[in-house]
C-alpha cells in the first residue's frame, strides 16, 4: 500500500488530504481544514506566507496533525 499526503489551496481555505493507493484503488481522506486570509502586496491580494499565522505553517502544522 502507498500512502501519500496532498495540500489543496484556495483562495479562502486549504486542507490536507491522505491518500492511500492499493495498486488499483485510491482512497483519498480529509485530515485537516483550515481558513487562509490573504494580504494586500501592492495592488494585489496573494497568499501569505511569510509569517508564523501565514498558511506555509498552517499547511506544515496540518501535515503533522495528520501522520
């Protein structure tokens, strides 16, 4: 059995997913939601991921929730 971790990114919420893949199967598994807030660079919403709230630790954070 292969067992692998999947980030999916919105552009309000993210989630960590596990799958488990058995050669002919995929099971796909939510493990963790979490909302994301964009900040204002310039003239542009973008993703933050520069401090520690930012959604680089929410994802790293949700991965280890999840193992």
């Amino acid at each position: 059995m292969f067992h692998l971790a999947a980030v999916d990114l919105g552009a309000s919420s993210g989630r960590v997913m596990h799958g488990a893949f058995d050669g002919s199967h995929l099971v796909l598994v939510e493990r963790h939601r979490f909302s994301t807030r964009p900040v204002e660079m310039g003239s542009h919403l973008c993703t933050d991921v520069r401090n520690r709230s930012g959604t680089y630790c929410l994802v790293k954070a949700s991965i280890n929730r999840s193992s």
